[in-house]
C-alpha cells in the first residue's frame, strides 16, 4: 500500500507498524485518517511515538474511527467517562496477562482501542499482539476449512465472578470461530484463552481439545510482535485481527495509560 501523507515501517511481517511523520494532537484531514486508518488494518497494530495529547485531542482522534464505548462500571479518568485509565502500583496490581481480545463477550466487541503511555516502569510493562490473521494462514486448508464452520461462546462470569447486584451484567454471546475482516476481507481466529468458554455443538472434552490445540498455535512467536513503551507512546490495535496480553514483570512499579474504546459490529463469517 502507498502512503503519502504518513510514514509506515513495518515491524514483523505478521504484523505491527511504526507510524511517523503525523502529530495527532492535530485535527488530522481526511488523507491522513484515511492512510491511518488503512495502515491499522494492513499491520492491524500500529504504533506513534512522542505524542502529545489532551484527553479531548485523544477522544477526538478516537471518534474519527467510530464512536467510543464508555465502560459500564468502571469509572473514567476524571471529567472523561470515554477514557478508562489502566493503573498499576504497589498497592494494585493489574495486568490483563493471558492472551485476549476486549471483551468478545460482547454481542458487538470492540473494534479497537487506543492505548497511550502515561507513566512507565524503569522497564518492563511491555504489551503483546498476536496476528489472528496470520494464525489462520498458517493452518493447513483442512483445519482452515474444519474451524471456519464452528461457532464459540464466549462469558465473562468466569472471569469476573458473579454479579454482584441488577445492574452488574455478565454478558455472553456466541460468534463464529473464524472471523472475516468487515474491511479487508481477510479471515481471522476468533476464541480467546480468556473469555471463550466452549465450542457450540461438542462434547466438553473435543470443544477443549480443540480450544487448547488453537491456544498453542496463536502462541507461535512468528505472530508476535512485542512493544515496548516509552512515555506518549500510543498503540492503536484492531480487536477484529489480534489479539493482546500485558507483560505482568514491573510490580510493584507504577504504569499508567489511558485507553480510548471504539464500538464494534457483530463477527461474522463469509467464506472467500
Ligand atoms: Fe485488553
């Protein structure tokens, strides 16, 4: 893909992409996003360092792409119910580990997040993505074709514990196991170790059989890519095509970021 108005070094084949040459702090045109928008779901992660923004310059970047969730109980960074901060430090510890994409619980999961880097431990803190794309590919055309007619459910009781009163929901939903991209078209795996909880249709032993095989595939290294943070560095993720895990090695340091939330669609499958 040409760019012209943005610079795009790729940083795996799999995926992941340094952005430069834009300010996003700036009300960027028309060409810009567009070439933004592209590079994020060519690369499906895309990086920017050195950024410098106000919580309404980080919003207003988001809404270009859609609108933004706000986060049912969890409480925004002040004034701004849109961005959820994400803080750690000796007193709490919080580091989504395993592998996952936000909250494919969801009837409509994200379709993608913004992530900016507040403050940083002296190391470590770094974030991982796996290319659910390039997982796909690499499976062979009978396990392509054997996946691609399997749906999955996916909770979050399991994770989060039991509601605890009427508002507190603990969504479910049932989505294809492969997805296609809504833009490009590209076919994708869509379980997660984390909120996945079985393959519609099986016994529990073939539904967890199948889980864990896919589970070890998408730990290949070849679908990763590993970033590590510097303070206004940014991650932008498509949760359609990847799927991420927070580096737990810095406690009890403190790491703080903010997250901008885009709403998604519905998955669907369609075969090429
Ligand atoms: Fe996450």
């Amino acid at each position: 893909m040409a760019y012209e108005t943005i610079k795009v070094r790729k940083l795996n084949p799999a995926l992941g992409a340094m952005i430069s040459g834009v300010d996003l702090s700036q009300d960027i045109g028309n060409q810009t996003f567009q070439e933004i928008h592209d590079a994020l779901v060519e690369n499906q992660v895309i990086f920017f360092r050195d950024q410098h923004l106000t919580p309404d310059q980080h919003k207003d970047f988001g809404r270009r792409f859609g609108t933004l969730h706000v986060h049912p109980v969890a409480p925004g960074v002040e004034g701004h119910p849109e961005i959820l901060p994400l803080h750690s430090d000796a007193k709490k510890q919080y580091a989504a580990a395993a592998w996952h994409s936000d909250v494919s619980c969801d009837q409509e999961p994200n379709m993608g997040a913004i992530l900016y880097a507040k403050v940083l431990p002296d190391c470590g803190g770094d974030t991982m993505w796996a290319s659910m794309h390039a997982a796909y590919e690499g499976l062979s055309d009978k396990m392509q074709h054997f996946l691609s007619g399997l749906e999955a459910e996916h909770g979050s009781e399991h994770i989060f514990g039991p509601p605890k009163n009427e508002k507190d929901k603990r969504p479910t939903a049932i989505h294809p196991v492969i997805r296609t991209h809504p833009v490009s078209g590209r076919q994708g795996i869509f379980v997660n170790s984390s909120f996945t909880t079985r393959i519609v249709g099986m016994k529990p032993r073939e539904s967890d059989a199948i889980l864990q095989f896919i589970y070890r595939h998408i730990d290949t290294p070849e679908y990763h890519v590993r970033f590590q943070w510097e303070v206004n560095s940014i991650a932008f993720w498509d949760n359609r095509s990847t799927q991420h895990r927070a580096l737990a090695d810095y406690f009890p340091q403190t790491r703080t970021m903010h997250r901008v939330t885009i709403n998604g669609d519905k998955p669907f499958y369609r075969p090429n």
